[in-house]
C-alpha cells in the first residue's frame, strides 16, 4: 500500500470512530445552550436528561387556546408557548390527541400523559395534578341568542339552561350551586350551537374562546349577555408521577417575556373590533340575502303565472263543496219527512194489522183464505220494520240497545247487499268464529254501518274481485291503532278486507271529514263513514279504516265485550 493511500486510510478510519463521539458533545453543548436561559437546578437537568420526551395532552376545542384543525394540526395560543419551551428547556412535547376534554382530564388522572397544557387550578384537580403559576388570563362571560337581564354572578345564572362544557371549570364551579339547570357538551362549539338554536338559554365559558368560535362557527345570532367575576387563569398541570415537571416549566413559562407573551396573545385573539364589512360573515351574509332575493323574485314570478289556475282550481272546489252542503241539506229535510210520513202511516198499518187479526179469526179456513189474510199480515210487518228504519234514521242519536250475536248480523247484511255483489261478479268469502260471544249494541244502527262499508267495499273494487269478511275475539296489543281500549283488553273485531285498489295516503286522513268524498257529484253526500264512526261511539266502539298490508283496503271495527262474556 502507497504511502498516501495509507493515509487516506487512517483518515477514513478516524473520521468513522470520532463522528458518533462528536455528535454526542455537540447535542450536549446543544442541549446546554438550550437551557442556558433557563436557571434550572443540577437535579432538574438530570431529570430533563431521563425524561426528554414529555406526552402532552391538549384540549382538542379550546380555540383559540388551543385546539386541532379540520387536518388534525396542533393550533393555539399554547401550541406557541410550546415551542418556546421545546427550545429553551431542551426537551421535545409529545402531542397525544384526546376525544374531548372528559376524555383529557380521565388520561391525566390515570397517568397515560404527563402534562396538561390548558388547565385551570381547583381544588378537585389538586389531588392529581400538580399546577405551574397561570401563564394565561381569560374573561368569564355568558352569551345568549336573546336579551337577557345583565348577568354578573354566579348566581344570576339560576332559572336559566346553561350550556357548558362537561369537565370544565365552569362545569365543576356551577356543581357547586344548588338549584342550577346545567346542559353538558363535549366541547364549546356544540354548547354554543345548543344556546343558538334555543336548545339552551345562555353559554358560560370565557369570553375570548366563545368569541372565536362563535365566529369560525357563524352563529351570528349570539351576544354577550355579561361578565362573570374572577378571570380564568390558566396554567400548565403535570401528572403527580412526575412532579418534577411542574417545577421546570414553571421556570421555563417564567423565561418568557412580557413582550412575548403579548405578541402571543395578540396573534390569536383580536384586540379590536373589525369593521363589519370586513367580517367574514357581514360578506357571507350579504350574498346569501342576493340569493334569497333572487330566489324570491323567481317564486313571484312562478306565482303571477300558477295564480289564475289555482284560482279557477278554488272556484270549482268552492262549487263542489256547495254542492255538497245542498245535498246534505236534502238530507236533513228528507230526514224530518221520514219522520212525519212515518208518524203518519203507522196508525193505518195499525188498522190493517187489527182487521187482519180479526180476519184470521172468522174466516174460515178454505179456499186459501186465511193464506191470503197472513199475506196481509206478513206485509203489514214488512212495512212496519220500514217506518221503524225511517224513525232510527231521523233519531240517530238514540239506541235501543239489547244483547245480539254479531255473527247473525253480519249474515244478514251480506244476504242484503248479495244481489249488488253478484251484479258485480265479486266473491263475499266469510270467515265468523262461532264462540264469538254476544254483545250489546242496536242491531238496526249496526246494520246499517256494516250495509255501508260492504257496499263502499264492493265499489272500491269495482267488478271480478273479492271482499273477506272476518269476526273473532282479539286481545289489544300496543302496535294496534285502537286508542280507545287498554292493551291486553279483550275485543270482539270484525274486519271488512278488499282488493280494490286501497286509500290514497292523501284520502286517508280526510276519510271521516263530514262531507268529503271521492265519488263523482250527485251520488254520494260524504256522510256515510262519518255517520258510521258516530254509530260505532254511541256503542263505545272504534272504527278505522286503511290499507292492508297485502293491499286493498281494510275496514276494522272493535266492539266492547261484556265482563260476564269475557270470563
């Protein structure tokens, strides 16, 4: 080997052992220099030197104390004390993001961080944390979406719904006064968006955080409604683990000057009002009411067009409810009619009745006779149960109630109604129980309510379709629309099913309107189903009536059983 290669060599190789003892004497002088402003005992900087990453937990929505961004970037009025302190204690923070400020104070007290950045002094936080003088002075104050009476106490926040921040000292100070209504959020932006929206009357925290995010948050509509006594002081805490600690920050916040601080604070919290054209949200404002104006110019301009058809749409409504109201008071005159004529021909029918009673008596019984004279009878009853009809009618009101099998009823209504049916080829199937019990109810008023939604149902269809008719004894279970009995109460239940077409969803809450219906002018009043649902009330029933869930529409009717038949 050449002489000068040898040396090359060595070089190399001198290079090589000495870099690593270098790096460590230029990191110590470093280090040194580091806290050379900073007047820290022997023992302290031995202690830095053991514990050079120190975790920090701050508040995740203190702004602008401190708080991340949308990007999960460490922002604050602390994050800057924290690199002043990095640099002249010689150590470096470990930033450890917590969910929300309980989950903060819950790390802290179990040890899993060292130090809080943001943090003010009680006597409930004592016993876990160990506290540096305050390094930071904030403002209490409440705000309110509405004029409230001055507020410069405590206590003049009873009576109202205050939000606060759940953990936060002015959550534990209000835990303190008897008879207040506390709301607790996660973090000050809800709370303030809860007071904005009259969720919560008044928002207590200091008044600086609650101005920056009333801002960042655009809640124009609060105000400041007062000032509190005694100014937040804020400090920097430590873990009673390592106590140490709070005596080295505390010199290291004691380091940085008055000027420092100011020009801090002043970068994050405004001294001075900005004028309100400059402020984000008098411009957000004032584009948002451009665009409202423009949006209702288009409404008037789309109204000035819609506005002779949803008159000309209103006029033929208003005819067709006079229409209506005409034929109701057809109805009610021959209402009053059916009464008279009723009155009237009953005593002729009684006459007849006696002659044919008499006649049965002295006839003799050939030539088909008496056949003929209980034809009369027969007929004179006939007409008999008519007039009784007539009156029921005109005295809706009245029930002649008496014990019944619905069963029977039921029977008798479909023979009624057969004929409409088959004109229409639409299958009746019937399904009755034959332990339903006997009820009470007025065996004419009923009938007449089951004729009626039989024939209501045997439209709906239309032709070639089906209607199911069922009875049976059900119990009320919650789900059920019956408000009227009690959950696990027993009911008779006759159910009138279809395969029409069903209830529109817009129909379906105008069903019992006295005079709504959807049957062309002339054949139909719209009374039917509201006269039918007054039957069923006077018996202490309920109807209803909606869509089934395989279609068509479902009629239910719920009768009230007697204590003795429900045994």
């Amino acid at each position: 080997m050449q002489p000068s290669s040898r040396a090359s060599f060595f070089n190399l190789l001198g290079t090589l052992l000495l870099a690593p003892l270098l790096c460590v004497c230029v990191s110590g002088v470093q280090a040194q220099q580091a806290s050379s402003s900073v007047p820290l005992s022997q023992a302290e900087k031995a202690w830095l030197q053991q514990h050079s990453v120190i975790r920090l937990a701050p508040d995740p929505g203190f702004a602008p104390v401190e708080w991340f961004n949308r990007q999960g970037d460490y922002h604050g009025i602390t994050f800057d004390y924290v690199q002043l302190l990095e640099q002249r204690l010689g150590v470096r923070f470990e930033i450890v993001r917590g969910k929300d400020w309980s989950d903060i104070l819950a790390t802290a007290k179990a040890g899993e961080v060292d130090a809080l950045s943001a943090i003010m002094r009680t006597g409930a936080r004592e016993q876990h944390l160990v506290f540096t003088k305050p390094y930071l002075t904030l403002t209490r104050g409440v705000l309110a979406a509405r004029e409230l009476d001055p507020i410069t106490r405590v206590e003049d926040l009873r009576g109202y719904k205050v939000a606060v921040v759940e953990g936060s000292w002015m959550d534990e100070k209000l835990d303190e006064y008897t008879g207040m209504s506390i709301n607790h959020f996660q973090d000050l932006a809800t709370a303030l968006a809860a007071t904005s929206l009259g969720v919560t009357d008044v928002t207590a925290s200091a008044l600086e955080t609650m101005a920056f995010t009333r801002r960042d948050e655009g809640l124009t509509n609060l105000q400041k409604v007062g000032e509190l006594d005694h100014e937040v002081a804020l400090s920097f805490a430590v873990s009673k683990s390592v106590t140490p600690l709070a005596g080295i920050l505390e010199k290291g916040l004691a380091s940085i000057t008055s000027a420092e601080a100011a020009e801090i604070r002043a970068r994050w919290i405004e001294t001075s009002e900005q004028p309100f054209w400059q402020k984000p949200v008098y411009r957000y404002s004032a584009i948002a009411l451009l665009v409202l104006l423009l949006a209702c110019m288009a409404v008037v301009i789309a109204w000035n067009r819609m506005l002779n058809t949803r008159v000309q749409e209103r006029s033929r409504q208003l005819e067709e409810a006079h229409i209506q109201l005409i034929q109701a008071e057809k109805m009610e005159s021959v209402g009053r009619l059916s009464a008279g004529v009723a009155h009237e021909v009953k005593n002729p029918l009684a006459i007849i009745q006696m002659g044919a009673d008499y006649l049965m008596e002295v006839v003799p019984d050939e030539d088909g006779a008496k056949e003929v004279v209980a034809d009369i009878g027969d007929a004179v009853r006939r007409a008999d149960t008519v007039i009784k009809g007539l009156l029921d009618f005109s005295h809706s009101d009245k029930l002649a109630l008496s014990s019944g099998n619905l069963n029977e009823l039921i029977e008798e209504a479909q023979r009624l109604v057969g004929h409409e049916f088959r004109q229409r080829n639409i299958a009746l199937n019937t399904h009755l129980s034959p332990s339903n019990p006997q009820i009470q109810m007025d065996a004419n008023k009923i009938k007449q309510v089951l004729i009626n939604m039989l024939m209501n149902a045997a439209q709906a269809v239309g032709g070639d379709g089906e209607v199911n008719v069922s009875c049976e004894v059900v119990s009320i279970d919650a789900n059920s629309s019956n408000n009227a009995f009690q959950v696990g109460e027993p009911a008779l239940r006759l159910r009138i099913v279809d395969n029409g077409p069903g209830i529109s969803e817009e129909n379906l809450v105008k069903l019992f309107d006295p005079f709504f219906t959807t049957k062309p002018v002339g054949e139909g009043t719209g009374l039917g189903l509201s006269v039918s649902r007054n039957i069923m009330e006077l018996h202490s029933g309920v109807l209803d009536i909606g869509n089934a869930p395989e279609g068509g529409a479902r009629v239910t009717m719920d009768f009230r059983i007697e204590k003795e038949d429900q045994a």
